[in-house]
C-alpha cells in the first residue's frame, strides 16, 4: 500500500474531535455540578440555557456558586498529570529526530481513545467526578494535544524545501487548527440536542479510531529509524537531552537570544490569549448572555472565520511586512477582542468580539516559523520538543491562573478576566521590541544565525 505525506487529514481529524470533546466536557462538569449544588435539573432544550437573571432570587447566588465550582474543578483537573505531559511531549518529540515523528503522533491519539471511552462511560453511568483526575493523568502520560501537535509540525517541516513554504505550511496547519475547531464547536451543540452526552463520546470515539488507522498505515514517516533501533532507553534519553542542551550550547550568542526572545514573546502571548479565550464558555453560560449548547457552538464556529482571516492575512501581509510586525498585529488585535468581551453583555456584541479578534491567531505560526527558520534542519525536533513542553507548561498555568481569577471576579465583575488579559500583552509586545531592536541591522538574520553556526555543526559532524 502507497503510503503520503500529508499531515493534514490526520491534523483536522484529530482537532474537530478535540474541540467536539472541550466545550461537551466543559458543560457536562457544568451540568453536574449544577445538579448537586442546586438540586435541580439542568435544561439545555430551550432557546436559553437554565439561567437565572433576577439577582434577588436565591438561585441567582447559587448560579454564581457553579460557576466557581465549575471554574476551581477545571483548574484542578488541568493541574493534574501536568508535570508528566510536559515530559512526555519533550521526550517523544526530541526524539522524533532519531525514531521518527509518528510515534509523537499515534500515542495522543490513543490516549484520546481512552478518554472519550471513559467520558462515554461517565455519561452513561454517571459516575463521580472525581475520576476526571484520573481520566486527566492517562491522557497526560501519553502526551495530549502538546505531544500530537509538536510532532506534526516537525512532520510538517520536514516536508518543506524553503524557508517560504515553512511559513504557508505552518500557516496552514494553524487554520486548519481553527476551522477544524470551529466546526467542532458547531457541531458539538446540535451533536448534544440530538443525541446526548452518551451517543456524543461514542461518536468521538470512533473519529480516533479512524484517525489512528490512517496515521499507523497511510501516513509515511519522514525521518530514517533504522540507525538508531539498537540504542536503549537510557542512551535516547540521554541524546534527548543532550539534543536541546546543545540547542543552545553550541549555538552563537545572537543566536541564542533570538530563540530565547521568541520563546519568550510566545510562551507570554499563549498565555495571555489561551488564558483568557478558555473562559469563553463559562463566560457565555452565566447571566446576563445564558448561552445554550447551540449558541455555544455557535460562538466556538466564529473562530472559523477568525482562522480564516488570520491565515489570509499571513499570507497576504507576509508579501510587504516582515514576520515581527505581523506578530504586533496579531497581538493588538487579540487586545482589542479580549477587551470587547469584558464588557459584552448581549448575544450580539459577544459575537461581534471576533471582529477586532480576527486577526489573533496570527502570531502563533508566525513565531513558530521564525524559530523554525534559525535553527538547523537537525535541531528540528529539538526546538519542537521545547515548544511543546512549553506550551503545555503554558497553556496548564494559564487555565489555573485565569480559572482561578475568574472564580474570585465573576460575583463582581465577570469580565476581569479579559481586561486584565489584554494588560498583560504589553509583556509580549515589549519583547518583540526587543527584538526588532537585536536584529534592526540584520534583513536576512536567520541566514546570517545559521552560518556561524554552520561550520561548528559540520566540524562536530
């Protein structure tokens, strides 16, 4: 059998699946928690969720307390197995240089298969809450979302002659990562209306399924294992190590501050950005907006079109801007959205948020692209391992941090949260400064880095 290339297939299976699963998740947790606290039914199947607006009500006050239990018990559950997932993705996709990119992308996807088998079961039998930890902890000793992703963009690199094609191709990765999300949004409210919780997980169920049939034998491998097969754990272990040491040790200065500085800039944006998008859902089922599932999935699929537009817009501005002014652009326009939000009290303005938010996801693959492009073609899965580890380390303390805030604020001002997002992109802003500052005199900087680095690299060969 003819195996291909393409990534993609696998990509957009893997994140409509996933963001089918988040906000479901989300709002089973919430209905349960709502059941036990308020003793009363949760209602889905109207025009509003079961919501109450009169502040006097006693039930007003008891909403406002799901919505911190709902908000603590999320924190919680991502707190746990963190430590092991950040592991995992650096180990598997440092790796990934030596053994092969697949293995990064076929184990997430079993432990994907084994949560929404357990998510199946916990609708079906309704049993205690407290086995998300559980549930949590498997999926983090076989890598999650950081691991699959980390992996596919080093598979995706591989594939990519020129530092032009590495910039579109990783573009295109991150709008299908939107739309694919989008759609799982949108599919996830009228997936709920019709079938339940139960019949929901089993359909994601079996989307893994699928998934992990075409990546095992239709996708091809882009790296040679064949040299390294007789190495032991220990000595994989030691070269995954020694890999990203060497990362920065043998690199040049400049070189090193660049990575630093973009790391940086991303690790702080992602933050600030995944931190406060998280909280949309909660956001939306409080009062005064008392979202249901539909519009909830409704809301999810406007980030189609705000992938979309941020794909359009690399592509588009990338021909007359350098990549550190798109990265400013993306920025501000998170700031301006995330600002909207705070104070958006009807259906209408909390849509009208992906208008200035249209172009946020831009400086997510352009900073990939730019550390991809210093670094030599085999220090790929190096740099990739410590984005994913990072990103997860990121992404974990961002929810804990925002969930944790929204708790303390949403009895006084729910949108706080995003107010105090925005403030915190000056972060990121001042070290992309920073760095147009370093490379003010450099056009051609990244072939300038990996010349220094070229004879080091040839002499250690």
């Amino acid at each position: 059998m003819k195996k291909t290339l393409l990534i993609e297939p696998a990509i957009s299976l893997y994140i409509f699946a996933y963001s089918v699963t988040a906000p479901l998740k989300q709002q089973y947790v919430y209905k349960r928690i709502w059941e036990e606290t308020i003793n009363s039914t949760f209602i889905v199947q109207g025009n509003i969720s079961h919501c109450e607006l009169n502040q006097s009500n006693p039930t007003y006050l008891k909403q406002k307390e799901v919505q911190e239990k709902a908000s603590l018990f999320a924190m919680k559950t991502d707190l746990c197995g963190v430590v092991f997932s950040i592991l995992v993705a650096f180990v598997l996709v440092a790796n990934s240089d030596r053994y092969g990119r697949k293995i990064s992308l076929v184990l997430p996807l079993v432990g994907n298969l084994i949560s929404s088998a357990f998510l199946w079961a916990m609708s079906d039998f309704s049993l205690p809450l407290y086995l998300f930890f559980v549930f949590s902890f498997v999926c983090a000793l076989l890598g999650d979302m950081a691991t699959f992703l980390g992996g596919a963009f080093a598979f995706t690199v591989d594939c990519c002659k020129t530092q032009k094609q590495k910039v579109i191709r990783i573009a295109i990765v991150d709008f299908i990562y939107g739309v694919a999300s989008g759609l799982g949004g949108l599919a996830s409210g009228y997936i709920l209306k019709l079938i339940d919780f139960r019949w929901t997980f089993a359909i994601i169920f079996l989307l893994h399924t699928v998934n992990i049939i075409y990546v095992i034998f239709c996708l091809d491998e882009t790296v040679s294992v064949s040299a390294f097969q007789t190495q032991s754990w220990r000595e994989g272990l030691k070269e995954t190590l020694s890999g990203v040491y060497m990362l920065f040790k043998s690199s040049s200065y400049k070189k090193r501050i660049l990575i630093i500085l973009l790391l940086c800039t991303f690790m702080t944006y992602l933050f600030a950005a995944f931190g406060g998008t998280s909280l949309y859902v909660l956001y939306e089922l409080n009062a005064p907006l008392c979202w249901n599932a539909i519009y909830i999935g409704y809301g999810s699929a406007a980030s189609t079109t705000v992938s979309l537009t941020g794909f359009l817009g690399i592509v588009l501005l990338s021909e007359y801007l350098r990549e550190s002014y798109l990265v400013f652009i993306g920025i501000f326009s998170y700031i301006g959205g995330s600002i909207m939000a705070a104070f958006a009290n009807t259906t209408l303005l909390m849509f009208l948020v992906r208008v200035p938010s249209m172009l946020l996801f831009i400086p997510i693959p352009v900073i990939r692209s730019m550390l991809s492009k210093i670094v030599l073609p085999n220090e790929q899965g190096a740099l990739f391992a410590c984005i994913a580890s990072l990103e997860v380390a990121t992404g974990t303390i961002s929810l804990a941090v925002s969930n944790t805030i929204y708790a303390m604020t949403v009895a006084w001002f729910p949108g706080f949260i995003f107010l105090l997002s925005a403030g915190f992109c000056i972060i990121p802003l001042s070290l992309m400064s920073w760095f147009m500052y370093v490379t003010r005199h450099d056009e051609n900087f990244v072939l300038l880095v990996n010349e220094e680095d070229c004879p080091e690299q040839h002499g250690d060969s």
